[in-house]
C-alpha cells in the first residue's frame, strides 16, 4: 500500500512540488501546430499548474508568456498581435516571443520603465505538428531520435485529447498490458480492411485474426518487463497453442510518454501532459512506416469524439460517457461505444481527480506499474538532491535513443524472442523514410543468428 505523501509526491507537479521539479528537466507538448493557424495565432495555455499565453508574432517566431500582464495583471491572451509582439489591450504594453517590454505608451515619450521590465517566457520549438515548452532552469536537454522525430512530416501526424483527472493514472494505463482483454474487448469482430486509423481494430500482423479476437480469447497475458536505456520495455505474451503465441511490444519512455504499436504499419508515441494536478492532455504522434499518413481521414476519425477548440470529448462523465446497458450485455465490455479513447478515459477518470493510491490492491498484471513509480520516485529524488535526471539527454547521448522497437503480432510459441525483433527490424527496412535499427535490436539479432 503506498501512504498519503508517497501518492502526493508521484502527482503533484506544481513549481514546487518534487515532481513538478522533474517534469521541468524536459520539454513538454503545449498546443497543436494546428491550434495557432490562422489570422489570430493566439491562445492561452495551462501548463504544469502556470497560466501561459502561446503566440506567434508577425516573423513566425513562437513565443510563451505569462498570460497576466506584468503591469496590472490584465490577460494577455486578448492581446493584439502587432509592431514585433503581443501587446496588452488594456494600457498597450507590449512584450515580444522573449517576454521583454518593448513598449508602455501611455508613459512620457523619454520612459525607461520598459527597459527593467520582463515578461515570464519560456522557449518554444515546433517539431513534428506539436509546440513544445521548456519550462525549466538553464539549457534544455536534446530531444531523443525517437521514430516520431526522425520520420518526416509526411508520414506523421499530431493530435490531443482532455482527460479530467491527474496525469499520472492516464499514462498508467498505456503501461497495464491486461487491461486491453476487459476494458477493450469487443463482442464481434470487423472486417479489418476498414481498420486504417483505429487502434486494436486491425489483424495482427503475420496472421489474419483480428486483435479483437485475441484479445477477448486469450485474457490472461504473461507480461515481461524489461529496463532499457529510455525506460521499460513491456512484452505481453498470450499463448494461443503450443506453436503460436501472440506477442505484443510497447515501451514506457521517461518520464511520462509511450510508444506503442497502433497497427502493422504504424506506432503511437504518446505523452501525458499535466495541465494542473486535475487534468491533464494526452499528446500523440502517429509515425507510419508505409505509406505517407493520410493526416486528413485521421484528424476526421478524431474529431468524430473530440471538440474543438479544447479537444475536449463529447463522451463524458457528464453523458456517462454514452453508456447503453444493451450494448454492454451484446457488443462491448463497457457499453462505451467502439472508441477505445472513451474507454480509458472513463477508466482513469472514474478514478477520482487524483486517484487514492493508499486504496488500491496490486496483482502481478501491475508489475509494469510498480517498477514505473519505483523509478519515477528515484528519479525526483534525484531532482531534488540537484541533479540531472534519467533521460535529460545532451546531444550525444540523444542520438543513441533511437526506435524504439514495438510488435504486435503472431509468433512461435518457442522463438518468439527473436521473431519479434526480426518483425520489427523488416518494417523499419523496408520504410521509405531512413528508419533506424535500435543498435541493441541489432546487435541481438546478429548474434542469434550467427549462433544458430
């Protein structure tokens, strides 16, 4: 059982909270390329707890600020974009993508009050359809080359989601193999030709038996865990007979993203980012090792259950995420609908806004998520104790992350070990776009192989 000021430590994520602290050691998605598009590229962001303004000036530049003026307080994200910056609508004061004061007009024409005056500002790059924000002290780490960074824009797409709880329980769930068995299980299977763009909808690959099946059939996975250099390797292992098991591989990365297979041809790297401690986004780029991503039927799927302009469901705890009793007793294991993003969200915020970790019961299906807070709780230690933490990357050390690799398919009972990896290995040679062999992938690989 985990007490009060363990469960607080591993969810709170303000200033200065211990893990607030950690979650400032990285870069943080802060909005869609998509939200800043068009005449007004403004919009007031939420993120860890501090109330920002996100703007592009006149020359492209992005810039994050904070959103209360620093002359009376008044809010920035009604500003008029103009002359280099964002200017206030109250007194005209201006601040430029840096947070400087270029200008207070209705001060005497000789004023130096500008010049000793500087709005809160944190960087902003644009990488693959996310605004990513540095929230933290001194020089930013190095992003990762992760398969979402390193493919082009052509053949990934971004998107986001609310969920009205804490961080923290909405990325447990991409770490809890069986829960996919209840929680996803539907009743019938689709035809899994029309499976473009929907998760757990497709055939598993190396066979044509649809996940569905395999996943209401064979509901009690072995589940390994394995510590790697970006965080954990989960494989989940459901044996179908003596000569086939499927397998599926999915990654933890730290601190608080995954990277899991969405189909045969394309991942899911996904973050979970803290608005406040009572909701938090859901951030995702989907990398296609295929054919280029077709950005418009997925951005449509998506806005099927997602309004905007806060991406926000329209399956929610104020409709009981759309719950029909019939379809629970004859389609679905929820009675939620078919979006598998409705069943995790009633998941987690069923939970509570902060969920009473000192309640809960831990099985052996939780093993991913022992090991995940034990090296969460490590790791703000760290930052506490003033040092760098795991996966605050230098530019070196960022280009030996790579991959990571992810399968979801049908093996052999015997050999699986390497059967995945070889899964894996053949999609990424076989992509139009450079993608790479993790170096640990390979180098297993080439030994098996040169054993056998």
């Amino acid at each position: 059982m985990m007490s009060q000021e363990a469960n607080d430590q591993i969810t709170r994520t303000g200033r200065q909270d211990p893990c607030g602290k950690l979650m400032r050691m990285y870069w943080q998605p802060a909005a869609l390329v998509d939200e800043l598009q068009g005449p007004r590229a403004v919009r007031p962001v939420k993120l860890l707890g501090e109330n920002l303004v996100l703007f592009r000036d006149e020359q492209g530049r992005y810039g994050l600020i904070d959103r209360h003026c620093a002359h009376r307080g008044a809010d920035l994200a009604f500003g008029r974009l103009e002359n280099g910056g964002l200017r206030c609508a109250f007194h005209g004061w201006l601040f430029d993508v840096s947070g400087l004061c270029l200008e207070t007009p209705a001060e005497p024409k000789d004023s130096k009050l500008c010049q000793g005056i500087k709005q809160r500002a944190y960087p902003v790059v644009e990488k693959r359809g996310i605004l990513w924000a540095y929230l933290g002290e001194g020089e930013p780490p190095a992003f990762p080359e992760i398969d979402c960074f390193v493919a082009p824009d052509s053949h990934t797409f971004a998107f986001k989601g609310h969920i009205n709880c804490n961080w923290l329980q909405a990325l447990e769930v991409g770490i809890d193999p069986a829960h996919a068995s209840f929680l996803h299980r539907f009743f019938e299977d689709e035809d899994t030709s029309t499976a473009y763009g929907k998760q757990f909808r497709g055939a598993s690959a190396g066979s044509d038996m649809p996940m569905t099946k395999i996943l209401r059939e064979y509901d009690n996975p072995i589940i390994n865990v394995e510590h790697t250099e970006y965080g954990m390797r989960l494989i989940a292992l459901r044996e179908i007979d003596e000569e086939r098991t499927h397998v599926r591989v999915t990654n933890q990365l730290f601190p608080h993203a995954f990277v899991i297979p969405m189909s045969t041809e394309m991942t899911i790297t996904q973050w979970h980012v803290p608005i406040d401690d009572e909701n938090c986004y859901w951030y995702a780029i989907f990398t296609s090792y295929a054919a280029p991503v077709d950005k418009k039927k997925m951005r449509d799927q998506r806005l099927e259950l997602y309004e905007l302009p806060d991406y926000t469901s329209r399956k929610n705890k104020a409709n009981d995420y759309g719950f029909d009793p019939h379809e629970q007793a004859t389609e679905t294991y929820t009675g939620m609908g078919n979006d598998i993003n409705v069943h995790d969200q009633w998941a987690v915020e069923s939970m509570g806004a902060i969920q009473d970790r000192t309640n809960e019961h831990l099985g052996t299906s939780d093993k991913a998520i022992v090991q995940y807070r034990r090296l969460l709780r490590q790791e703000i230690e760290k930052v506490v104790g003033g040092e760098k933490p795991f996966m605050f990357l230098d530019e070196a050390h960022a280009r030996s992350i790579q991959g990571p690799a992810t399968m979801d398919g049908i093996g052999p009972t015997r050999g699986w070990e390497i059967y995945w990896m070889e899964v894996d290995v053949k999609r990424r040679r076989g992509a139009p776009w450079a993608a790479p062999v993790p170096s640990e992938i390979a180098g297993k690989i080439r030994h098996l192989s040169a054993a056998e």
